[in-house]
C-alpha cells in the first residue's frame, strides 16, 4: 500500500509540473496520467488527474466560510459506484456547471481524501476541470473549463473511450426509472420531474412535482353506499392549494404530491420552482383513489440541468403531447372511447379541469373528459326524488389535473338520466357511471372502475361578495345512455 502511494505521489508531481510544459510547448500538448478511479483511491493524500463521468448533481451552497461549494458524483469503469467530488470557488459561477449526469468531466490535481468513507477534494489553488459532453458527437472540446486548465494530447481519445463506454452504460439505475404514466404502487424507483412547489407544515414536506404525464388512473372499492355518505375527498391532506399557486400549474399532466418528513439540502434551490430533479428511491401509494409519493429514509434528490438528457426527453415528450388535441386528454382514456354519455356541444375543444380551476373568469363553459369516481346521493328513492325537482345530485369528478364536485341540478335531473325513469333504471345508471360491474357466479365485485365520459360544465357563484372562495360547477347538457 505504501509503495503505491508512493508511485502516485511521483506520477502527481510530475504532473504539477505539466502546465508550465504545456504553456512552453503550446495548448494540448501537455502530458499527464489519468488514472482510472479505484487506482487513485490506492493513493490517499496524493494529487491525481481522473478522466470519469458524471452521475450525481448537487447544489450550489455556500460554505461555512466565504466560499461556494458543490459537490458532483462521478464513476468510470473501475468504480461503477462511483466516488464524491468536493469543489471550493469564491464565486459561484467559477463551480462546475454540469449540462446533463452522463457528462464527462476531467480533473488535474485533485486529492483523494479520507473522512469516514473516500472522496475527491478539489482545491481552488491548484486544481483544474474540463467539462465535456457526454452524447456520442465529433465534437471534443469542453464547455466548461476553469482558468488553470490545460489539455492533453490524450484527452480526445480517452474522451471518445468515455462516450463509447457511457453509451453502453448510462450512469443511474434506469430499470428503476419510471414516469408517472407508469407508477406502480408499493415499489421503489426513481423518478424524473420538474419542481412546481414546496410546501411546509410543522415538520413535514410537500413537493408538487409534473413530468407531463398522467397517473395511472385508479380503481376503487365497490361499496356503493358507503361512498354515498362518504364522497371521495377533494385532495391529500394537506395537500391545498391556494388559487394564485394553483394558477402556476401546467394544465395538462398530473402535479404528484410526495411528502416526507425530513428535510432536504436541497429545499432551498427547490423552492424556487424552476428546477428539475431526480428523486431516487422513492415509493407511492394511493389514498382514496388520488397517487402520493413517499421519501423513504434511502431517498436521495438530485438537481438536474434543463438540458440533461431525460429532463430534454420529457420536455420533447410534453410538446409533443400539448401539439396534439387528442393526445392532450387522459392518457388512460385514450384506447378507451367513451360511449355511455351524449352532449350538447359535441364540436366544443376539450377543456382539463385544471384549465377550468384556474380560468380568468369564475363563470365560464366548457366540455370536459372525466370519471365519476363518486355520487352523492345514490339511492333508488332519493334519485326518484331528484327527477321530481326535490333533490340535486353531487358527482365526484376527476381527470388527471384535478379532482371537482359537480352538480345535477334539480331542473336538470330527467335530462341527465334520460327521462323518468324507474328505480332500477336509475340504480343501472349509476351503477354504470360509477363502474360497478354486474354481480357474476363469484357474486359481489370487489373493485370499481369508472368509465371515462364526456360531460358539459358551467362554473358559477354562490356569492359576489366571494366569487372564487363561492365557485360551483353544474353540469348540463349531458345525458347518459341506456
């Protein structure tokens, strides 16, 4: 152990001295050894040059002192788990400002330091770095390089190993990787999304994150009464919005609330609500048909570029989606065309709750594409009720953005279901816009799947005096089939 110290040691000093060769002999020419990262770690103490890749982001802080300080994680073939990189500036924008994980990035005189488990210190003195793109490309110059860097005549090659290697290996775990159209209950993975809001309450967190996408859309218990007294809530606890950050919302993709109860370096950079980030090991789960995401105690955040490649794919993903007006609806009801509903105003654009929500004006009109996921009331003898102009009806509404009460008006009861009809066609009805199945020889089902519907919405006010905190929806116009 100690000879090999040593040889490194006499490798880093003669490569102290390469960058006054290197300004004698002309850009490029320098000669220095890069050494793979388990061949460095050999050498504690000693200062290095390491050709790797970049798998981890971290975030721009100051130190306990004057200084900026940031700190990367980077792997290579010998150390596919990789090792920590600690960086020191005066300035902020003198950090490296990595594009995308899977960049390269090379690093002259580093030390490789010891406290409790191994890592990378970059001294602003004497240590220099060159950042490259990671993507297969001809192109071979850094973006990124700090003031004292020099390159070597290498440097191309090992670049082009680099990329030829990451190519076959991309840094972090992508079978583990999974968007929200593709969530999966109780599993651990990691997920790519943008940052929209933090909220805090007595020690617990909330993260609004989007990644354009839908949540897969839930089945429910076939308990018809309970849910009668009971309606599905609106939202998680907790989980409220007020309007002027609700207005900030995409439109169209679910916005996943993920809580935890511990908090994060990175909150304060995430609080601005203009940052991708990678949450790895997370899980969910679904409360009352609605997805939660989870930090477990191995979660980690990592901060991503804009211009990192899977931040690049889902923005590319997400245009793609909005360009389209059929692609723009539920993902879930896509292959599944809805045939169980009629409406007044079938060559009217397709309007997402969350469009609704945050609309301008509190009164407006609008066709939407929903799921009936509760009712309110839905006995037989009460619906009667409802025909005769005694009882309005409350639906339960959601589309991937948003979860809304809707009203049948008393005036408008015959009209929705068709005219007036007899308890048990009423109760087939219901049964049909709730997703309860018919009773089979195993008997009662267990589970309900809302069908997706076309239905016309009208917001209005119950007082002027508080016209957005008084907003109603009615539906009219909608008339569910036989």
């Amino acid at each position: 152990m100690e000879e090999a110290a040593a040889r490194e040691r006499k490798r880093a000093r003669e490569g102290d001295a390469a960058p006054s060769a290197a300004a004698a002999a002309g850009a490029g020419k320098a000669q220095y050894v890069y050494l793979p990262i388990a061949d460095a770690l050999k050498a504690p103490g000693a200062r290095v040059f390491l050709f790797a890749a970049v798998s981890e982001i971290g975030a721009a802080v100051r130190s306990r002192g004057t200084d900026f300080t940031l700190t990367l994680r980077i792997v290579d073939q010998s150390r596919p788990a990789g090792i920590s990189v600690t960086f020191f500036a005066d300035n902020a924008a003198l950090l490296p400002c990595v594009k995308s994980s899977g960049d390269v990035i090379s690093l002259h005189n580093v030390v490789i330091t010891m406290h409790g488990e191994f890592f990378v210190s970059f001294n602003k003195k004497f240590s220099s770095f060159a950042l490259f793109e990671g993507k297969v490309s001809t192109q071979c110059s850094p973006y990124q390089t700090s003031t004292k860097y020099h390159g070597t005549i290498h440097d191309n090659e090992l670049l082009t190993q680099m990329r030829t290697w990451l190519a076959y290996n991309p840094p972090g775990l992508k079978d583990l990787e999974l968007q929200l159209r593709s969530l999966k209950s109780d599993t651990t993975f990691d997920l790519v999304c943008k940052v929209l809001h933090v909220y805090e309450n007595n020690g617990e967190w909330i993260f609004y994150v989007w990644d354009g996408t839908d949540t897969p859309a839930a089945e429910f218990q076939a308990i018809l009464d309970a849910e009668a007294v009971e309606s599905s809530p609106l939202h998680l606890e907790g989980a409220t919005l007020p309007r002027e950050v609700l207005c900030t919302m995409p439109c169209v993709g679910t916005v996943l609330r993920v809580f935890t109860n511990r908090y994060l370096k990175e909150v304060f950079h995430l609080q601005k609500n203009i940052y991708w980030a990678r949450f790895c090991n997370i899980t969910c789960k679904q409360e009352f048909g609605i997805w939660k995401g989870i930090l477990v105690p191995s979660s980690r955040v990592r901060l991503l570029s804009h211009e990192d490649g899977s931040v690049v794919d889902r923005l590319k993903m997400y245009d793609s989606r909005i360009a389209n007006q059929v692609y723009r609806q539920p993902m879930a009801s896509v292959p599944e065309s809805s045939n169980i509903a009629d409406v007044e105003y079938e060559a009217a654009g397709y309007t997402t709750l969350m469009e609704s929500l945050t609309h301008e004006q509190v009164t407006h009109k609008f066709k939407t594409l929903v799921r009936v996921v509760a009712a309110y009331p839905c006995r037989a003898s009460e619906l009667r009720l409802l025909l005769t102009g005694s009882y309005c009806l409350r639906l339960t509404l959601e589309d991937p953005t948003a979860r809304i009460h809707a009203y049948v008006h008393k005036d408008d009861g015959a009209k929705f279901f068709g005219g007036f009809l007899t308890a048990e066609a009423l109760i087939n009805k219901m049964k049909k816009l709730l997703g309860i199945p018919e009773e089979d020889e195993e008997g009662a089902p267990l589970t309900r799947n809302p069908p997706w519907i076309w239905c016309c919405l009208k917001s209005y006010r119950l007082d002027k005096n508080d016209p957005w905190g008084s907003r109603r929806y009615r539906i009219f116009g909608t008339e569910i089939r036989d």
